[in-house]
C-alpha cells in the first residue's frame, strides 16, 4: 500500500495539481495524473476577506455528555 499524494504547483500565475491512483490488489501499480490544462489562480485582492466572528462556535455544548463532564 502506498501513501496517499497530491502536490499543487504554482508558476506564472497558474498551478498545475498532480495525484496518485492506485491500482487495488496488485503490486507497485500507481501513475500520476495531472489535468490537461493548468488552473488560474484568484489575486490576493479577490482571495482576502475581512475576518469576522459571526457563527464562531464557542465550543460549550449543552448535551448530556458536556454535563457529565462538567460534573468530573
């Protein structure tokens, strides 16, 4: 068995993605795929959002198990 693989790559503004498939049940049977074209990528401008804390989730549960723990 072999390790899971996927590597992105970025050169002149686009990236070039690569992965594993493996072949199951047989020996050493694995090739490397990579699309036929390479994949634009967004600017730092469109890719940059404000940070925001709405829908943060606290991590305080209200359920039976968070009550039991409470309690030890």
């Amino acid at each position: 068995m072999v390790g899971d693989y996927i590597s992105t790559s970025f050169a002149g503004g686009l990236a070039t993605t690569v992965f594993a498939v493996g072949v199951p049940s047989t020996a050493f049977d694995e090739a490397m795929y990579a699309p036929t074209s390479r994949l634009s990528v967004a600017t730092l401008a469109a890719a940059t959002r404000a940070s925001s804390s709405a829908g943060a989730v606290t991590g305080e549960g209200i359920g039976e198990t968070h009550l039991a723990l409470k309690r030890n």
